[in-house]
C-alpha cells in the first residue's frame, strides 16, 4: 500500500486502490519515494533504449525531458516555479509563502525554470552512452530520496498542508531504509562514484534546504519540488564531471 501510495502521488501513473488512501497512509510512503524513482528510471531507461535506436542523441534527450515531466504531471516543476517566484518576493518569509500559492507564475518562476530545463537538457545529452541507462534510474531515485532526506531533517514552514502529512511521518527509520535503497541501485552500478554523487547530491540539498529554510522560515511541499528538480539535474552534472574527467573509473 505505502508503494502504491508513493507511486500514485509521484506520478500519473494509473494505481489499483481498493479503498481511498488516508492521511497516515500517504505520510508514511515516503519511505517508497525512492522506490518510486526506480520505476520512474525504469521506464526512462527503456524508452531510451527504444528512441536510440531510430533518433539522434539530441533528439532522444529532448523527448526523455518531456517524458520525465509528463510522468510526474510536472509536479515538482510546478514546486520549482512557485519556490523561485517566493525567493523574489522581497517580503517576510509568511508573504513569501503567500507568493507561493498564487497560481499564476511570476517572471522569476519562468526564467529559473528555463535555465532549469536548459542546464538539465545539456547535461543529459553529454551523459556517455554507456552510462546512459544506469544514470537514468539514478537519477530519479537519487532525488527522490533527497527529498525524503529534507522532509525528515528541516522544519515545516506552514501549519497545515500536504507537506505537513509527510513531515509528519518521517522518522529516522524511514530515512534509513529510503537510504539502502539509493545505496543499492548507487553502489553496483557506480561502485565508488556512486557514493561520490549521494554526497555530492548530499551537499547540494544541505546549502539550498538551510538557504530555503532561511526564506520561508522552514520548508513547503513546493520547496520539496524545487530540491527534486535541483537533485535531479545535480545527478545529471555529477555524472558528467566525473566522466568527463575520467575520475573513479567513470567514462
């Protein structure tokens, strides 16, 4: 239940629920986050094996992007936007929350999003072929668990909301067992460089989690999104670097 919980909330895909998933249910699948992004770098890494057969390496990145947001219903984009356009607001951290819930994005939210999208396209198209379909299913389970990893270890800015469901349920244990499982799809595939990239996701979600926490006096579902998003495209150059500089027997 807690993974089909974690799917149905991460992604469009379409779940079998006998009964209406409740509140408690649906906090404590953050423990399936991560499990949740191997399905999603699954069916990433497949359709990348079927579009390099009859496309160019630009083309099929490009089409990956696409898919990525359109499986997850362009949630954590959606948190991305609204976290930017909350950082430009030069108010108190309760108005910048209130920027936040407006619906309509702001101009910072627009162009942080394309730089987003940019930086995460290039970086996907430079990826070696031969660690294409590995950094694929990486990626999504890597920030998947980062944002278990915020959840459990920064306060929740508001009251109420969803995020406070999920705030709620993390415990130490959860935590832990989201971490094996990134450990076990980072260490066989990667070996040594796949620890170097949790850590160096690590620190990345560190610096924005505490500047965010700095903004908005704690974190929001939104902020959730935005630290998938950079966790993401953190993999994405992580991979890159070490690749391109032959470093740790990636290349």
């Amino acid at each position: 239940m807690k993974f089909l919980a974690a799917l149905s909330f991460l992604t469009i895909i379409p779940v079998p629920r006998r009964r209406e998933v409740s509140s408690e249910q649906l906090g404590s699948s953050i423990v399936c986050f991560p499990v949740a992004g191997i399905i999603i770098g699954l069916i990433l890494a497949g359709l990348y094996w079927l579009l390099r057969l009859v496309l160019p390496p630009a083309v099929v990145s490009g089409l990956l992007l696409v898919c990525l947001v359109v499986l997850t219903g362009g949630l954590h984009l959606d948190g991305f936007v609204d976290t930017c356009d909350g950082i430009a607001s030069h108010k108190t951290p309760e108005a910048r929350r209130q920027v936040m819930r407006d619906s309509r994005a702001g101009a910072l939210g627009m162009v942080g999003v394309c730089c987003l999208l940019i930086v995460k396209y290039v970086s996907l198209n430079s990826v070696p072929e031969n660690l294409m379909m590995t950094t694929l299913v990486l990626m999504p389970v890597v920030s998947r668990w980062a944002m278990v990893y915020a959840i459990f270890a920064y306060p929740y800015a508001r009251p109420s909301g969803l995020g406070k469901v999920f705030k709620q349920a993390a415990s130490r244990r959860r935590l832990a067992i989201a971490t094996l499982v990134v450990l076990a799809v980072a260490i066989p595939w990667f070996r040594l460089a796949g620890l170097v990239i949790m850590l160096g996701v690590w620190v990345i979600v560190v610096a924005m989690a505490a500047y965010l926490k700095r903004k908005f006096s704690g974190l929001t579902g939104d902020t959730y999104g935005a630290i998938n998003e950079v966790a993401e495209v953190s993999v994405l150059i992580l991979v890159c670097l070490l690749a391109y500089n032959h470093w740790l027997g990636l290349a």
